[in-house]
C-alpha cells in the first residue's frame, strides 16, 4: 500500500514568521505529549551540509544545508489497539529523521525495530509566500505519482476538532493576537487574510502488511488530518508567544525542551493525544 496525500494548509502569518513559528510550536507541543515513559525523546539537533544529507527533491535538486534532528517518539497508548495487541512489548516506538533547509523540509518517520522496510511516512513541505494553496505542482512529482496524489485542504478556522482536542484557548475563531492585532478569523477570513502563506503537505505512506492496510490505511489518513489541524492551530494561537523570537531564542528553547522531555518521559504522567480506534 502506497498512499499518497498532499495537505494544504493556508495560515495569516509570513514565511519568515512560519518558520520561527514552527519550532517554537513543536518544542512546546513536545512537552503536551510526553510523560509517564511515553513521547518524545531528541537524540540530534545539530546542523547539517548539503553533502552530509546526500538527498535530491523529486526534480533532481539537492536538498540544501540547513538543521538535522533525530527523535525517537516512544507511542503505547498513541496507536490504536489493534495495533498495540499485535505488536511486541518495547517495539512500539518509531525514529523521525528530519533534514529542514528552509523553506523545504522532509521528515522521514520508521518503525526499525520491528516492522523495519513494512512502514515508511515520509512528509515533505513547502511553504510559499503570498499564496492561497493555488499551486498544482509545487512538489514537481512526476506525472505518475502526481496521479496518485489526492489534495486535502485544511482550514485551521473553519474545520471541525474533536471534543478530545479541543481548547478554547486554542480556537483560531476566538483568538485575537495582542502583538500583532491578528484574529479572531472569521468564516471567510482568507478573503482578507494579510500576510498570508500556504504550506504543502506531501505525505508519502508505505505499509506492507497486508491484512492490515484497511485498518492502517484509515488510521493514517484520520490521524494526518487531525495532527495537522491541531498544530496549525496551536501556531496561530500561539502568536504572542512566539512573535519576535529570534533564532537564537529559538535554539536555547529548543536545548532547554530537550532536557525538560528527558525528565518528564521518565517522572511524569502518560499525557497528551491519544489514539482514536
């Protein structure tokens, strides 16, 4: 089973803002999700060389240097059962390798220890400015897998949320940014919407186990959807927090996370998102 899926998701911020936006919302989602032996483990956040990554987009162009890192998120009760019955104690664990070189990224999400070549997501993003999710190709995939792919657009005010998810504080229709006089977005709110950007999904799902794919199939295609619509949330009403950072801030947030993760997996309580059978 190959799916290809290709998510587009319009945000009232710039590229610029996005991608300072983007770490600071990951690093603080990290601690949301992680306590009590499960979540989110940082091995490497170091940056790379374009020969060290040795990795060409669809068109043939190398990806260029930027920021590595290597997590080892650590599920149990973040999979759904079926899956948690089948697989063996210690194996539910999946590594992710990410290569950001700004504004592409490609992640890379494997399951060595136990279904090794069988599972494969991987997610490749561009984020383009002054644009409303309008770009047929962005990804220049070739005509074979371009028929493959299937476009999801996700509208972080407008889509709904399970009750499970939502937060008030949260809610994209009821935040209005003190720093930047953005929000609270309206119904038709990318009508109006300056700055404005899209970033585009392209997630890639290999999965060999046959008498599986249905189930996983969907598992996958909720749980896409739902990750990235409570994200985006998440970055837009955390605007106040995260506007103005620099780089550097960003990185001494992300070093103190690190250790934060480190002690909440081993101390805390099980917490977060949980899975949906």
């Amino acid at each position: 089973m190959v799916l290809i899926k290709e998510f587009r998701i319009v945000l009232p911020m710039t590229v610029e803002e996005y991608h300072g936006a983007q770490l600071y919302s990951v690093a603080e989602a990290s601690k949301n999700e992680t306590g009590g032996g499960e979540g989110i483990e940082v091995i490497k956040n170091e940056p790379y060389t374009q020969e060290e990554c040795g990795q060409s987009m669809y068109d043939g162009t190398q990806i260029k240097d930027g920021q590595y890192t290597h997590k080892i998120f650590h599920l149990a009760s973040k999979v759904p059962a079926f899956i948690r019955w089948l697989a063996p104690k210690g194996s539910l664990e999946v590594h992710e390798k990410a290569w950001n070189a700004y504004p592409f990224c490609r992640t890379v999400v494997t399951n060595p220890d136990y279904m090794r070549e069988n599972f494969e997501i991987k997610i490749e993003s561009w984020h383009i400015a002054d644009d409303m999710g309008e770009l047929e190709n962005v990804h220049k995939l070739p005509p074979e897998l371009l028929a493959k792919r299937e476009v999801i657009r996700i509208d972080i005010a407008n889509d709904p949320v399970g009750n499970k998810d939502y937060k008030r504080e949260e809610d994209p229709k009821l935040f209005h940014s003190e720093k930047t006089g953005r929000g609270p977005l309206t119904n038709d709110w990318k009508k109006a919407a300056r700055p404005v950007m899209c970033a585009y999904k392209l997630v890639t799902v290999q999965f060999k186990w046959f008498l599986l794919q249905g189930r996983v199939e969907k598992f996958i295609q909720n749980g896409e959807r739902r990750i990235f619509t409570n994200f985006h949330r998440q970055v837009f009403c955390w605007i106040d927090k995260w506007y103005g950072l620099s780089m550097e801030d960003i990185r001494a947030i992300e070093d103190k996370t690190k250790h934060e993760l480190d002690k909440k997996r081993q101390d805390g309580e099980v917490c977060g998102t949980t899975a949906t059978d």
